[in-house]
C-alpha cells in the first residue's frame, strides 16, 4: 500500500447532511427513495425534518467495538499505516506488544462477528464490548489479509444476541444512500451519513481490491465497522481512508465478504482457484496492435510451466475477454472472479489470439502464495538518442554481473527514465523495465532498442515485450506510439 492510503482501525464520525436524506418509515425504506421535490415541501414550521434515527436504532445494538492485545513483529523501516496511526515511529525490530482498537458487527446469533484482518492480526487477546456496556472475549476464526477479512467469535454468546444481515452490494448505485456506524477515535456508535461515490475502486490496499467508495465520514477506528443502505442492511464493511483527504472512505463490497465467510468458519483460511497466468489489462492501444475487437480484457503475458492455464494450451499475447460468458473488464476483475472460484472447477474463457475468437476450458488448481517480489533495482543513467527523446525514453544496456545480482535477464535494454507526459509514459512504461522484444524481435543492448525505434514509421504502433523490476519472471506488453 502506497504511503498516500491508510488502513483504518474503528468506524464513522459525526452524522451528515440529515437534511438530504428522504424520510424514512422505519429500516425497509427503499434505498434508491429520492428526496420529496422542493414544491411539495411545506415550510419549515410544519414538518420535521428527515431523520435516520430510525435506521441506526434498528441496527446500533449489533455494532461492536473490538479492542485487540496483539503481538507484531516489525523492521526499523516499516511505514506500516498501523504505526502511522498509533503514532509510534520505528523502535526496535524485535516483537513488541500493542494495543488496538477497531469496530465488527454481528453476523449470526452464535456469536460470529465480522471486521478487518488488519484489527485482529496477531491477536491473542480479543475483547468485544457492544453498545449497552457489556464486554464479552472473543476468538478469531479465520482470517484473509488478501481481503483484509477476518472473522471473530465470543467465547460464551448470550443468547438473543442482536444481528445484521448482509445485503447486495451489486445492487448499489453510484448515488445511494449510505450509513455507517463504528468507533472512530474510540468514540462508540459513531453515526455518519453519506452517498455511494464509486465501486469497484483499486487503490492497492488489498490483493483483489474490488472497493466502495463513500463520502460519508470515515476515521481510524472505524475499521471493520459496517456501512449500511437505507434498508439497515449491510453493503461493505470500512477498512481504508485517503491520507489528507476529506470525504473519500473505502469499504469491502457485502458480496465479496459473503463469498469467502463459509471458508473462513469452515478452515479458517481462503483457497483460490489458480491459472497459472500473469496479467495486464487490455487497453485501446493494445487491442488494435493484436487484432482484438473488444475494448476490455486481460491480456496474458506469460503462462507458467506446468500450471492450468500452461495444461489447457494459453499462450503469451492471448487475450481474455469472456469467462463463463461472462465479459471481462480488467486484469484485476478477472484475477478477482478466478480466485472466488473453487480449485478443481472448470471455466471456459473467451480467447482471442491472433485476431481469431476461442474458447479455452481450464481446470483451476489452489492458487500458491503471492510470488511477486520487488527487487529494489536503483537504475543508473542511460543514454538517449534524439529518436529516443521524441519518445520519452532513456535506456541502457544491460551490465551483467548486475543483472545477475539482481535476478533480471542478462540481455535487452533498461528503462532508466521516463518523461512524463510523453508516448513512452503513455505506453505505461516505468525506470526498471527491461525491454526483450520490440516490434517482433529481441532486443539484446540500449543499440538494439534504439535502432528498431528509429526505423519505426511515425504514427505507428510498436509492441514491446517488457519484464518488470521484480525478482519473478514477469513479462507484460506495451504499445509504444512512435511520435511524429
């Protein structure tokens, strides 16, 4: 997660804009209820104003604080958002101690809550304490740091034990209206209102980040605590905030939640279904350059050895725009829909490769854990030709004893710079690349690069197949517009 983004640790603030919102008769009012036009409202002194006192009575009983003893172990350069919010710095690299707190809210009268990985990590000591004073222990049952999911449950629940249920947030618009309830700043049953501002947000908090986006007012503490459409049903839970900014929260959709809690009760852990694929999204440029009459998909730039996607015959280049018949809008969306599905399930995926349509049927296997690794390559300067500097790009050739140190290919051209705002920035390009291929053939020094550039008509599109500064062989495409 970028330094810019926080995760949160107890929900909501103040309650906002009451005068916006439609009246409500009790939590089964309809979400998508618009405001009673200016002309049919009567003055000030005859009507009360809307109030969603009825919705957060029906609902507060069942939103908990979750206090947390948890044991960590951190490096003296961490910039680990729980420090960040705790205020502590980096001390020592040993273990240490920390209290924490955040919010949950009940999901089954057995006594199951539901909050933020991030709340209950390293946790050996949970209390729960709900609105009307009582404080009960609690036990973690299973947690997914991919998510940021973790579900809890009390050691001895009472009986009656008041409970929320979780809606659809598919069906959410952007526009809707939202309510959230948490312990911001440890300030319990903390109420704020607000409208849906996006879905399917990707900041980088998670490993499949599928986010709401609300302005209703979110604060540390608030994580794990739930947000709510008008019908007091659960549509996300908080989990993240914009550092510095002023109206813009994040929360996990109900539905992602809902699809991995069976696994969490049951293992205690996620299994996701694997292909064996590393993936870019699919853009206009790109599309054109492959022959792929579609404007979203996931393009394959490599197929690991002996994995699903190897068995069932995928190959580099091929672009995935369907699975099940369904349609595939991004890289991400489908990394997303594969990992929900169960290892052992087949899917079949609509292929274009070379510009003609097929279908592939691939059994999923149980996705490894994350192999991804930064190498923390620090380029040097490279040299840039006029060609070169049309495009934005300043290259060099590979030295290969440092490539060797540093795990990357010991032939092709580094990218050492880019100028923003050039056709090399637009291609998507970054310091740290090194590129393999261009135009169809392999680039073995900064000279082969520089020539295949130079000898490209301008206005054309040119492929390049470049791997990434990472220790994994992880290779993308990008399409290169050679100005004029």
């Amino acid at each position: 997660m970028t330094a810019s983004r926080r995760l949160l640790l107890p929900v909501a603030a103040a309650a906002a804009a009451l005068f916006a919102v439609p009246f409500l008769h009790g939590p089964a009012a309809r979400a998508d209820t618009p405001p009673a036009p200016a002309a049919q409202m009567q003055s000030p002194t005859a009507v009360a104003l809307p109030s969603l006192a009825p919705l957060v009575d029906s609902v507060k009983a069942a939103v908990v604080n979750v206090d947390v003893t948890s044991r960590v172990e951190r490096d003296e350069t961490s910039d680990d958002p729980l420090d960040q919010f705790f205020g502590r710095g980096r001390r020592d690299p040993r273990r240490e101690i920390r209290q924490g707190a955040g919010s949950g809210f009940v999901i089954d009268p057995r006594g199951y809550i539901l909050t933020n990985n991030h709340v209950v990590e390293g946790a050996f000591n949970i209390k729960v304490r709900f609105p009307d004073g009582r404080a009960m222990e609690a036990e973690v049952l299973g947690r997914d740091p991919s998510t940021d999911i973790a579900l809890i449950k009390l050691k001895s629940p009472p009986a009656n034990l008041p409970v929320l249920k979780l809606g659809d947030s598919d069906a959410m618009r952007v526009g809707d209206w939202v309510v959230a309830i948490g312990n911001p700043f440890g300030l319990a049953s903390s109420v704020s209102a607000g409208i849906l501002s996006a879905k399917a947000r990707e900041i980088g908090a998670t490993t499949y980040d599928d986010f709401l986006q609300t302005d209703a007012a979110i604060n540390p503490g608030n994580s794990g605590g739930p947000l709510f459409n008008l019908r007091g049903e659960v549509i996300g839970m908080n989990t993240a905030i914009v550092s510095g900014g002023a109206g813009i929260g994040f929360a996990v959709p109900s539905n992602l939640a809902k699809a991995i809690i069976p696994q969490l009760e049951k293992n205690g852990s996620v299994t996701r279904g694997y292909i064996g694929v590393k993936l870019q999204t699919l853009t206009p440029e790109l599309a054109k350059a492959l022959n792929v009459p579609s404007d979203s998909g996931a393009l394959i730039n490599d197929v690991t050895k002996n994995s699903p996607g190897d068995k069932a015959g995928l190959k580099a280049d091929d672009v995935v725009v369907s699975l099940d018949g369904k349609k595939v809008e991004s890289s991400s969306a489908l990394s997303r829909t594969v990992a929900l599905r169960n290892p052992g399930s087949t899917v079949t995926l609509g292929v274009y490769r070379a510009g003609k349509q097929q279908d592939v049927k691939v059994t999923l296997t149980s996705r490894p854990a994350d192999l991804d690794k930064v190498a923390g390559v620090t380029p040097n300067r490279g040299q840039k030709d006029e060609t070169n500097k049309k495009i934005g790009l300043t290259i060099q050739s590979i030295d290969p004893r440092t490539a060797e140190a540093n795990g990357l290919p010991t032939k092709g051209a580094v990218i050492t710079d880019v100028q923003p705002g050039s056709p090399a920035s637009d291609a998507q390009l970054i310091p740290g690349m090194v590129v393999l291929e261009a135009g169809g053939k392999k680039i073995v020094s900064a000279d082969d690069l520089s020539r295949v550039l130079r000898d490209a008509k301008p206005g054309s599109t040119v492929l390049l197949r470049v791997r990434l500064p990472t220790r994994e062989e992880n290779t993308r495409l990008a399409a290169l517009t050679i100005p004029g």
